[in-house]
C-alpha cells in the first residue's frame, strides 16, 4: 500500500466496462453505475477503471427522456472488456434484439463478467445467462421477467451479486451495487470515500429490498387485503391484534389468514412482524436514536425480545447491524505540493485501436480537485 504523498506504484491495468446501452434506456441508471468508477479513479488519483458505452451499430441511441446519446464503439468493435453491463429501460422485450443476444453470448464465451441495471436484466435473460443466477430487476419489470424467464432466480433485492453476474434494479441501486464492487475491488475505505462525495448517507447492501407496491402485486382485485396492510403500515409503534384487524375489514380472522397465505405467502403476524422488522432496520441506519427506542417505536414491548426477532429475521443482532452502517471517515487531502508529485508521474496508455474511454479525460480534469489522490489504496 502507499499513501498519496508517495509515488504510485506500478499496478495492474484498469478494468475496463462496457455498457451496452439498449434503446430507451434509463439515463439515471446508466450515471448513477458510472459516476462512482469516476470518483474511484478520482479519489485514488490514477485510473483503477475505464468504461466504454456501447450499442449495435454505434449511432446516437435514446434515452427514455429523449435524450440522444453517442456511444464510443458499436458492439462489432473488439474491445478487451473485463465486464459488460446492460443498460435498459422501458419496453425491454421490444429494445432486445437477436444481435444484442448473440453479442452477450459471445461475451459470455470469453468468461467476461456480465451485469444488467434496470431492465438490462432482460437482456441477459433472454440469452439464457441468468439461468440459475439470483437476479434483481425493477419491480416494475418483474412479474413479466417471471414469466417470461422463470430459469432465472428473481428477487426483489435492490442488486444481487451471484458470482460473475451482477444485476440492479433501476434509480440508484446501479450506485449502491457499483459502491459493493469498488469495495471488493480496492477496500471499503475507497467505497466510503466515494459514498461521501455523493452525499450518499449509507451504502445499501444486498440485502435491501426494493419496496414494491403491494397494489402492483395484487392489483385491485383485493381491496380489502389492502386496507389491511394500510392499517399495519399506519400502525407499526402500536400493533393492532389480527381479530381487530379482520373486524375492520368486516371479515373473519380465518378469512383474513386465508387471504395472507394466498396473495403474500404468510402468516398476517408474520408479514406484520416484517414491516416492524424492515422499519426497525432503516431506524438502525439512518438514525441515532438507541436500540430500546427503536425496539419501542416498532412495537416491541421487550429489548431481549426485539433483538432475538432481529436476528432471526437478518441474520444478525440490532447492535451488529449498526455497527456495520458506520462510515468510514474520508482521509485529509494531500498538500498541493504532494498532489503535484503524483500528477507528474501519472501516465495514460491509450490503445490506438479502439476509443478511448471517457475516463482518462474525467481523471485528467479531476487534478486540481482537493480530493484527488486523497484515499490510501490497499497494496
């Protein structure tokens, strides 16, 4: 390891991502996977990634807001990738076409790391590659990928990192999944660092779910499963007892029982105790408040007794859990005198026979900023 005042030593090459860009892909997604290998190569002070975006034939291609965005390279262009990312958006099934399946299969071949974010996921399920891989999708997309595709391994995690597949729902999970791989890449340190940069307040793991509307589930042919949930949700400090919740609903407890096992799967205490569970873990990472007031603001009337349901259900007790939501603090910035040092010797090798990524253009504009260099990389 060496610290930014010393000279970097000689490493491995960057790796380099390709992102397949499918028509009407989603902007936000596309940026929220790329601006974090930007900051890591910001932050480390020399390029520890390079990315390329990509699409069939190398024409300007849209994005679902109209945007019109210029790939580097169409996908004919052989480019020594080490991963490829697809990125989609709306209308998945009409955006994926035969070549793009042939392409990612041949990618495949090559064993290169594949991703999707949004409804890139599709893409790879329509080549067979998540067949038996855990794979994450936006929640908008989901049932139809179930059907569709029911070798894949669907979830409603925000990411999921099954091997040498690396898959994210849309918005910001593509942020939170390429935040886990830096981390494994280089350190923690390095992922926090850059976590810090985006305001981003905590980084959120694998095991988050995205929360999906129940009324995209049931639809609206369970009014009164709905309300039900309503209350649960609108009740969570003090639950309500199942009798009175089927009375609310003018129904009877075996009823109420019947409908829970038939549309969501369990038990109704079961499923309420989730929502207490799920909503006493977003208040262990997001706040300060103490474990006996978190157990107390979700309904649990014992400390013992919340902790021990905590880690049945996580895997882990509420201290561990805020134990591992802690950041690690952003070193001080090097002197401008130490950065200079590390700026004369940073070279770029660029490859004459395919384009050049936009990285080395980011990182050589990220010189003058106070953080450059700022993070001590593991040897």
């Amino acid at each position: 390891m060496t610290t930014s005042s010393q000279a970097p030593h000689k490493s491995a090459a960057p790796q380099a991502i390709g992102f397949l860009l499918l028509e009407n892909f989603t902007l936000f997604s596309l940026a929220s996977a790329i601006e974090p290998l930007r900051m890591a190569n910001q932050l480390a002070g020399r390029e520890l990634y390079r990315w390329f975006t990509l699409s069939l034939d190398g024409e300007p291609i849209s994005a679902s807001d109209g945007l019109k965005v210029t790939p580097d390279a169409a996908i004919t262009v052989p480019l020594a990738l080490d991963m490829v990312v697809v990125c989609g958006g709306v209308g998945p099934a009409r955006a994926v076409q035969r070549e793009h399946v042939v392409w990612l299969q041949g990618q495949a071949r090559l064993s290169r790391r594949l991703g999707g974010i949004c409804t890139g996921s599709w893409a790879l399920a329509k080549a067979g590659l998540l067949d038996g891989y855990e794979t994450s999708v936006h929640w908008e997309c989901l049932a139809a990928m179930q059907e569709s595709f029911p070798r894949a391994l669907l979830t409603t995690r925000l990411f999921s990192i099954d091997r040498e597949r690396a898959t994210a729902s849309g918005g910001t999970a593509p942020l939170d999944m390429m935040l886990t791989l830096i981390g494994r890449d280089h350190g923690r340190e390095l992922a926090a660092g850059i976590s810090e940069m985006f305001i981003c307040d905590r980084v959120r793991g694998e095991q988050d779910q995205q929360r999906v509307p129940l009324k995209h589930i049931l639809g609206t042919t369970q009014p009164k499963l709905l309300e039900i949930v309503a209350l649960m949700e609108a009740n969570l400090e003090e639950p309500i007892g199942l009798e009175e919740l089927a009375a609310y609903v003018d129904v009877s407890r075996r009823q109420l029982e019947r409908l829970f096992q038939k549309y969501l799967l369990c038990s109704p205490s079961r499923y309420y105790l989730k929502l207490r569970l799920t909503r006493a873990r977003q208040l262990l990472k997001q706040t300060s408040i103490s474990i006996i007031e978190v157990a107390s603001a979700c309904g649990f009337v014992s400390t013992p007794h919340f902790s021990k349901c905590y880690r049945e259900f996580f895997g882990q007790p509420p201290r561990d859990e805020r134990l591992g939501a802690s950041q690690v603090r952003l070193p001080v910035a090097p002197s401008c005198a130490q950065a200079g040092t590390n700026l004369e010797l940073l070279t770029f090798e660029a490859y004459p026979t395919e384009p050049v990524s936009s990285a080395i253009m980011a990182l050589d504009q990220a010189r003058g900023e106070p953080t450059y260099a700022s993070v001590l990389l593991r040897s």
